[in-house]
C-alpha cells in the first residue's frame, strides 16, 4: 500500500518561508508597485541630477 503522506518525513506540515511570501498575492502587488516606483524615481533623480546646466534666454 502506498503512502499518502506528502513532504519531507518527520515535517510539520507548514510550508517553507518562501512558498508563504509567494502564494501570498497581495505582498507580491505592493512589492512589484514599490519595486517600480523606487526604480523609476532613482532613474529620474539621476536623469535631473546628470542634466547640463543651461544659461537663461
């Protein structure tokens, strides 16, 4: 007969960190949002920072 359990023997039955973060959906929204948000106002303030200064008219 074979054995229905799953998983590593002697576990506890609760899945591994990781597989927690990623099943959760709402922590991967706010994560991917605030990765693109950090990314795209780094690579702003380095556009405006690396600008020439310009003479007025």
């Amino acid at each position: 007969m074979a054995d229905e359990r799953t998983g590593p023997p002697g576990g506890s039955g609760e899945p591994p960190l990781g597989q927690r973060l990623y099943d959760n959906w709402f922590l991967l929204l706010v994560a991917g949002i605030l990765v693109m948000v950090v990314f795209y106002t780094l690579w702003g303030l380095l556009e405006v920072t690396s600008l020439p200064q310009s003479t007025l008219p």
